[in-house]
C-alpha cells in the first residue's frame, strides 16, 4: 500500500459478517499499532519502523473505522459509494455527484430509500468516527503527558507524537469527507421534495413521503451538528499539537520560573489520564460486550430457529399421530360393535339352546312316563297269560281225567269246557285289540311329540343330542313291544297246537280269529312302515345337528379372531396414548425451554439497553470533559504567549539595568545580595511579595495561568506573578535583581544551545 496516495473510505453494510470480521480485524491491528514499541520493533531502523507503523495505522483506521473499507484512490470516480451484502456479493454503486445523472433517474420513492439508507450509513460511520475521535484524544493526551514528563525527547514520545499526528490527519479527513456527503444528502432530498411535490397521482403516498422526508431532513441536520463537534474537537487537538511542538524547546525555560506550576500539573495530570484511560477501558468492555450480546443474540435467533423447527416437526408427527389414534380408534369402534353384534347373537344362541334343553326335558319326562305305563301293562299282560297257563293246564288235567268217563258226559263237558275257551279267546282277542289301541295311541303320542320336536328343532335349530335320546328311548319301545308281539306269536303257536284238536270244531269261530289276526298282521306292518319312517326323520335331526356344531365351532373362532383384534387395537391405542403422553411432554418442555429463552433475551435486551445508555452517558461526559479541556488549553496557550511577551521584556529591561550597574561599585557586595536573593525566591515558591507601605510600587499586573485537570472535572488554579519597576527600587533590590536577570539569560541560552546541538 503506497502511503503517498489519497485514500477513500467506502460505508458497507454495519450488520454483514464481513463487516464483523473487518472490525475484530481492525482491532487486533490497533491494538498492535497503538501498543508501545516492543522488542520486535528493535531490529528495524527508526524510519523502517516509522514507515512499517504508518502501514499499521492506516489498516488500524480502516478496520477500526467499519463499517468503513480504506482503499487508495486511483483513476475510478471519486467519492464511489458501494453497498455491500453478505447474501449476494451484488454492490451498488452510485456516483459522487448525488444531484446530477443519479438522482433524475428514479422517482421520489426511490429517493426516498436511497436517503434513509445513506443515513443509515453515514449514521454508522460517525459512530466509528466518534470512537475514533477518543481514541485520537488518548493519544494526544498520552503525548502531552510524556512531553511534559520527560526532559528529552525520546522514541516513545516520537512514536506518539506521529500516532498521534496521523490520527487526527485521518479524523479530519473523513470529517470533512462526511460533511461533504452531508451536503449532497440535503441537495438530494431537496430534489425529493420536488419530484414527490410533482406526482399529483398518489396524494397519501406523497403524504407518506413528505412525512418521511421531514424526518430525514431532522436527522441529517442531527449529524451535521454532530460532524461540526467533531470538527471542533479535531481542530483542538490539531492546535494543542501544533503548540506541543512549538512549546518543547521553551518548557524548560518555564519550569525553572514556575516551577511550582509544573509541579502541580505534573501532579494532577497522571490523575485525568488514569481516569480516561480508565474510561477508554470501560469503553472497550463495553464494546466487547456488545459484540458479544451480538454474537449471543444471533445464537439465540438460531436456536429460536431451530427450535421452531423442531416444534413444527413435532405438531407435524403429533397430527400425523392424531390420524393414527383416530384410524386405530374407528377400526377399535368397529371391532367393539361387531364383538358386542356376535355377543348378542351368541346370547341368543345360549337362550336358544336353554329352551331346546326345556324342551328336552319335558320330552325325556314324557318318555319316562310311557315307559312307566308300558311295563305297567306288560305286567298286566303276564299275569293275565299265567293265569290263562294255568287254567288251560288244570282244564288240560281234568280232560285228562275224565276220558275214560261217560262220552255223553265228556262231549257235554268239552262243549261246555270248549264254549267256555271260546269267550276267554274271545275275552283275550278284545285284551289284545285294546292293547294294540293302546299302542296306537302311544304310537301317535310318539308321533306328536316328534314332530312337536321337529318343529321347536327348526325353530330354535338346537337340542339335538337330548332328540337323539328321545329317538333311541323311542326305538327301545319299538324293539320292546316286537319282542312282545313276538312273544305273544309263540304263545298263539302254543295256543294253537294244544287248539288242533279244537280246530274243526271251532271252524267257524277260527274263520273269523283269522280275520282278525290279518287286521293285527297289517296294523303291524304299518307301525313298521312309521318306525322306518321315524329312522329317516332321526337321521334327517342328526345331520341337521351336525351342521349346527359346525356354524356354533365357526362363530367361535370368529369370535376368538375379533377377539385378538380387539387386544391389538387396544395395544395400539395404548402405545398410540403413551406416545401421546410422551409429545405432550416433549412440547411441555420445549414451550418452556422456550419461555426461559424468551426472558433471557428480554434479560438481555434490557441489559443492551442499559449498556447504551451507559455508554451514551459516557459519551456525554467525555464530550463535556473534553471541551472543558480544549477551553483550558485555549486559555493556557494564550496564557503563555503573554508569559513570552512579559519575559521578553523584563529580559530587556534586565539588560538595561546590568549595563547601568556595571559603572557603579560594590560590585562583590551586590552579588552576595543576589545569592541571597535567589535562595529567599526559591523557598518562598519564586513570588516577589513586598509591603505596600514599605516599598512604593507600581504594578504593570501581569497575571499568569496554569491549568491542571483534576478527577472532578478539571478545575483550573491561576496564581499571579507581580512584575516590579526598576524605579521604584532600593538600590540593594535593583542590584539583587540585575544578577538574577543575568542568571536567568544565561540558563535560558543554555537551555537553547541544548536542543540545537542535539538536533
């Protein structure tokens, strides 16, 4: 970078990550720059050196200055402003001369938004200037402190005194910089004012923007102001240089007059540059915790992001859940109607059956019964046939007996005996017949009864194994009464063969027993016919059952499947409710990580703001001080321009008065009063004070100031130097006063010969 071009500081955006970048860079140059001469720097040449740190502060300047970028200026257009984003590296470029091309090119909104971010930027770049400005003032008061510390003049004050001097060169210079940039933002909003007074087709807009015009005017003059303090200040600081150089070579002279002046500067000036270095200190805490309330606002906009995400995830896999619980707690609604619809059915089933079972029962009870009247009449049976037994055996034995008796007799007997078996076959053949009705009826109860079974089995379609007991009761009757007839069929042999005799006799008779027996024979293979029938019927009942089981065994396992749905469903719904539990807490947690998040950035907003106003405050006061102190500097200047003057003069007149007094006498005599003279002055602080009514005196009152800023703002002690006529004199005094003038030019000319043989 060549030292000798101008340079041209660009504005860029205050808020990029470039511009951050720049100003910790800017710092940790200024902080090397700014930083006394270390060991490193010993292996340079004292120009090498000089040269090397006017590189480091003019990048100091330049990074310290962000959001101001130093480049040199070459053959490009001057005064180029360039806006730069972060997002896009797109610059917009705008040309120094604002009142001319540029601005007729757009409308008055446009003009409108160049202004305020011009402001905006100008804004920013007198905040850096400001800071730059207490900088520049350390410096020069570091300077003013080493120049009166220190009898010589040494590296270190060479090194601040340029630093220093660079400093408020390049102050000054973007000062003027940004008043010019000032006076081109009125000329364009001037020109605003007339293009927006010239669009008559949006009045409330226009409204809007004369509003906003107004405003911007206010704060460009707010600037000004501060630009002209600034101003000022460096201005200041330019003449308090300016008197720091001339004033080196006479400050020695005025240490040895007013020594006790020195003294007390010396004294009370350590104090005020603890005390601004103290507040730069705090300034650079400040600033620092400002970039880090930045960098953790920034952190915190990036968490607040996040968890923003996370929250929307969060609702997006809650709502998704939500549709899940409701799928899962429709398919579980169904399942519990279609368990509750399977319970009814079975209900009925279950009633059904119990009915079937009634009816089981009361059947059963009815077969229990006709068995009871079949053995009965069974038993009546077997007695009626014993008792025939014996009757026809005794009958048999009487026969027997009496053949050989009279025929007359026996054929009379065996009529009788033979009529008499005629009426008790006969009485037997009605037995038999009522037997046989009897059965009938029992065979048509049977019936009855099956097909009251038959019809209550279609009906209720159950009960079929306690019908199959009926069933097989029914066929033990069956096979009872067959093994009955067929005992009653042996009997009639029985009775026939002991009957053959009889058989011609009773031919007649036996026609119309076979009658009758044909009608028994029938009726017989009838209630064969109606056995087989009710076989068929029994059979039909057991088929019919089996398909029963079957549908009861496959509503069974229905009612097992949607049993093991319902317990998944209820599993789903309970791990769907835990995990709902679950979000619930999770957004419970977040929503107050994100209330503890929202009051540490309130916390730290507040705190922000109490920082800048801090340091506003600071600002403030430092203004203040420092005017105090340029109003001091001003009047100790002037102060010691008239201190010149009247030391001029009494050196003339001293002169005067040593030419006269070399022709008198007493020579030696006057010179021990000197001596004696010289050690009073010393003791008694260097001030002449004489009795009025002693000594007649004239006083030309020649009154001098010396400043000292002191830790509560500066106050000043003047104390007065009387100068006395020669004429108003004794003339010990006027001798003792010529060699004090004579010693005083003579350390006077030494003092000047010093610097010059140095130099």
């Amino acid at each position: 970078m060549d030292p000798t071009r101008p340079i041209t500081l660009v504005p860029t955006r205050p808020d990029s990550h470039q511009g951050r970048r720049r100003r910790d860079e800017g710092r940790t140059t200024a902080s090397c720059f700014l930083s006394p001469p270390s060991a490193s720097d010993s292996q340079y040449t004292p120009q090498e050196t000089l040269s090397r740190r006017r590189t480091l502060a003019l990048e100091a300047i330049g990074f310290l200055l962000a959001p101001v970028v130093i480049r040199p200026q070459g053959d490009e257009k001057d005064n180029q402003i360039m806006a730069t984003d972060d997002c896009d590296d797109n610059c917009l470029q705008e040309d120094g001369s604002l009142s001319g091309e540029g601005m007729n090119g757009g409308n008055g909104f446009e003009a409108l938004t160049r202004v305020e971010l011009d402001i905006a930027y100008s804004s920013e770049k007198l905040l850096n200037l400001e800071i730059l400005l207490m900088i520049v003032a350390d410096r020069a008061n570091d300077f003013e402190a080493v120049s009166m510390e220190y009898k010589d003049i040494s590296d270190e004050s060479v090194m601040k005194a340029f630093e220093s001097d660079i400093l408020s060169g390049i102050l000054d210079m973007e000062v003027k910089e940004l008043q010019s940039f000032m006076c081109l933002l009125q000329t364009e909003i001037i020109e605003a004012h007339q293009q927006v007074s010239q669009s008559e087709h949006f009045e409330e807009s226009a409204a809007k923007t004369e509003e906003k015009l107004h405003d911007a005017e206010k704060s460009v003059k707010k600037l000004q102001d501060s630009v002209a303090d600034i101003l000022d200040q460096s201005s200041m600081f330019k003449r308090t240089l300016a008197l720091c150089h001339c004033g080196t070579r006479t400050d020695e002279s005025e240490e040895l007059d007013n020594g006790h002046l020195s003294s007390i500067s010396t004294k009370s000036k350590p104090q005020s540059l603890d005390q601004q270095r103290h507040v730069l200190q705090m300034l650079e805490k400040s600033l620092a915790r400002e970039l880090d309330f930045e960098k953790r606002l920034s952190d915190l906009r990036y968490s607040e992001e996040d968890l923003k995400l996370k929250l929307h995830y969060a609702e997006r896999e809650v709502y998704c859940m939500e549709e899940l619980m409701e799928i899962c707690l429709e398919r579980a609604f169904e399942a519990e109607n279609a368990a509750e619809i399977l319970l009814g059915t079975s209900e009925e089933l279950a009633g059904r059956v119990q009915v079937l079972q009634l009816n089981l029962n009361s059947s059963q009870h009815q077969e229990h019964e006709m068995r009871s009247k079949l053995q009965e009449s069974l038993m009546k049976i077997h007695a009626e046939e014993a008792a025939k037994e014996r009757a026809t055996h005794a009958e048999l034995d009487l026969i027997l007996s009496k053949d050989r008796g009279a025929s007359a007799s026996k054929a009379e007997d065996e009529s009788v005996l033979s009529s008499s078996e005629i009426l008790s076959l006969k009485d037997k053949v009605r037995t038999l017949e009522e037997k046989l009705r009897e059965s009938d009826a029992q065979l048509q109860l049977a019936k009855a009864s099956i097909g009251t079974s038959q019809q209550q089995q279609s009906v209720l379609q159950s009960a079929l194994s306690q019908v199959e007991n009926v069933i097989e009761g029914l066929k033990a009757n069956v096979l009872r009464t067959e093994s009955r007839a067929e005992i009653a069929e042996a009997k009639y042999a029985e009775l026939s063969k002991t009957n053959v005799e009889l058989n011609e006799e009773l031919f007649f008779l036996r026609n119309s027993e076979s009658e009758k027996t044909n009608l028994l024979e029938r009726r017989c293979q009838e209630l064969d016919t109606q056995l087989e029938h009710a076989k068929a019927s029994v059979e039909a009942l057991e088929e019919q059952q089996n398909g029963l089981y079957a549908a009861i065994s496959d509503m069974q396992n229905m009612i097992e499947n949607l049993k093991t749905k319902v317990s998944k469903a209820e599993s789903r719904a309970e791990s769907a409710e835990s995990k709902v539990t679950l979000l619930t807490e999770t957004n419970l947690e977040l929503n107050e990580e994100m209330g503890f998040l929202r009051g540490r950035l309130e916390y730290l907003e507040r705190s922000l703001q109490q920082a800048e106003g801090a340091k506003t405050a600071i600002a403030k006061d430092i203004g203040i001080r420092t005017k105090t102190i340029s109003d001091l500097v001003k009047k100790l200047a002037l102060e010691r321009e008239r201190l010149q003057s009247q030391i001029t003069a009494l050196t003339k007149k001293n002169k005067i008065l040593a030419e006269k007094c070399k022709t008198k006498e007493n020579a030696h005599t006057s010179l021990s009063y000197n001596l004696e003279a010289l050690t009073e002055s010393s003791t008694t602080g260097s001030q002449v004070e004489k009795p009025v009514a002693a000594v007649p005196v004239s006083e030309k009152s020649a009154e001098t100031t010396v400043s000292a800023e002191e830790s509560s703002g500066g106050h000043s002690k003047i104390e007065t130097v009387r100068t006395i006529e020669a004429a108003h004199l004794d003339p010990k005094t006027q001798s003792r006063v010529r060699v004090s003038d004579k010693f005083a030019t003579s350390t006077y000319d030494d003092h000047e010969m010093q610097p010059c043989s140095e130099s």
